[in-house]
C-alpha cells in the first residue's frame, strides 16, 4: 500500500458531515470502495442504512447538526472511539441562497455562516488534537467555485465560502509543520442537492428583477442537470491528497475551471493596470 499525503497508509479513517447525499455521498461511498472506513456524520440517523449494512464493519453514523458547534467534539470523539483515529476530516455539508444582497435578511446571512464557516471551523478545532498528535491527516474544505469568485444574486453564499476560503488558506499554513495538508475544493455545479431540496430564495424585492430574475429562473429545471458527477468529483479529491504535491485549491468541473481561468486574468489585467497607483502609496523616502 502506498503512503499517502496523509502520512497513512490506507486504509484511512475518513469524518465527512453531509454524507448521507451529493459530495457526502460520493466522498463516502468512495472512501468504503476503496477498504477505507468512514464516520458519517448525516443530520438524520437513518439516512446512511443502506451503506451501513454492506459495511457495518467500516461506517458509522454519527448524528450531527453541524450549526450545533458544541457538538463538534463529541463527533470527533465518537469517530475515534470507534475507529480509534482519523485522517481525513471532510467538511461537507452546505446549502444554498439566492438573493441581492439587499434581499438577504440578516437571519439568513447568519444561518448560512453558521453551515459554512463556523460549523466546520468547530469541526476542525475539535480534530486537530488527534490530527497534531498523530503527526498526519487532511482537511478537506468542500467550497465552491462561488468561494473563488462572486456572481450577482449569491452574494450570501459566495461571502461564506469566501470566509471559509480565507480561514483554510492561513489553516493550511499553519498547520504545515505538522504534516496536516488542507485542501479547498471548488465545485461548479454538480448533480448533487444544492439545487434542489438545499436550495433557499430570499424574498423578492422587484428592484431586481432584471438582474437577480434570470438567476431565479435558471434554478427551474436546473437539478438533475447538472454537468458535473460527483463519483468523479470524489475521485478527484481523492487522487489530490494521494499526490506528491497536493494542491492547496482544485477547482472541479469545465464551469468552474473557465469561470477560476477568466478570473485570474481578469485579476492579473486590473493590477497590471493600476499598479502604479498601487505602489505609489508609501510615504516619501525623505519623511
């Protein structure tokens, strides 16, 4: 068996939240194939029942909100009762917003940050004890080509990946010396359940019409029609925390890879053109 930027060899212990659908699912699915063990953490005890029972001896399931942050050690505990480690932490579950940013309630902005940032940032707080101890392991942060980069009606939920972005680049960093690798996953859009059942609108404010409507309206038809596999997806990330060199971002999907690509030169065409302004705002070298 070969070693693994995990610093295990398989089979690895793997903790995925949202595993009972969409890159849950696949994630775990995946990990079982491949004789590995899983700690799945679903918000209903059932919805793993099947996988449970062709694998009783490598799943658990673990129930978890995960906007219950207190409850965030007792998953991680529970995980390594069981299996007595874990390498992998996956955090998974998410959902959906669509709404100018002057349609998005605070509530909801709130309820969004809770799934997307501050629950995995509890998960993560709670494993790195055994991670750090270990000397080995792998943060996998399910973002969103939507943590990269924003489109008008989503301002909610690219806000909260962009903070689970920022979050995992100086996690990466800091946890380096431990031989812990981070990586941020940047899906476009998947056949999974964000555009489905985990999709939410905001209420609508008719001022937007002509710029947040078509964004609305692309979501009838949309689930169950999405380009990207999840099976493929999983197999992805499987194969970047398998490499020598492990990105520390791996956008998935053509959409994604051309909406990052258009970015970045974007990005790079505006600083080219205002980096004198840029560099022309030190003091002078004589006060």
């Amino acid at each position: 068996m070969n070693t693994d930027t995990t610093g295990t060899t398989a089979p690895r212990v793997w903790l995925v939240t949202g595993a009972s659908s969409g890159f849950g699912r696949a994630i775990t699915e995946a990990a079982l194939a491949a004789g590995d063990s899983v700690a799945g953490a679903v918000r209903r005890p059932g919805a793993l029942d099947d996988l449970a029972k062709r694998h009783p001896d490598r799943l658990a399931t673990i129930e978890l909100d995960v906007t219950d942050t207190a409850a965030a050690p007792g998953a991680v505990a529970a995980a390594v009762d069981r299996f007595g480690r874990i390498d992998v932490l996956v955090n998974n579950a998410g959902r959906a917003l669509i709404g100018a940013a002057e349609e998005t309630t605070d509530a909801e902005l709130r309820e969004l940050m809770d799934v997307h940032f501050f629950g995995p940032a509890a998960l993560v707080r709670a494993v790195l004890p055994v991670l750090r101890r270990q000397r080995s392991g792998a943060i996998v942060q399910i973002s969103s080509m939507g943590g990269r980069l924003a489109f008008a009606g989503v301002s909610a939920y690219s806000a909260t990946k962009f903070a689970l972005e920022g979050y995992s680049e100086a996690l990466a960093a800091e946890l380096a010396p431990f031989g812990i690798t981070v990586l941020i996953v940047e899906p476009g859009a998947f056949r999974t359940g964000l555009h489905g059942g985990a999709m939410r609108m905001s209420a609508v404010n008719p001022a937007y019409d002509d710029v947040v409507g078509p964004v609305r309206a692309m979501q009838d038809g949309f689930d169950g029609a999405q380009p990207g596999d999840p099976a493929k997806a999983a197999a992805a990330i499987r194969a970047a925390l398998d490499a020598e060199n492990p990105p520390l971002r791996l956008p998935l999907g053509n959409d994604a890879a051309d909406a990052v690509d258009a970015s970045l030169n974007r990005l790079r065409a505006e600083f080219d053109a205002w980096e004198t302004a840029s560099r022309g705002t030190d003091l002078d070298p004589d006060r």
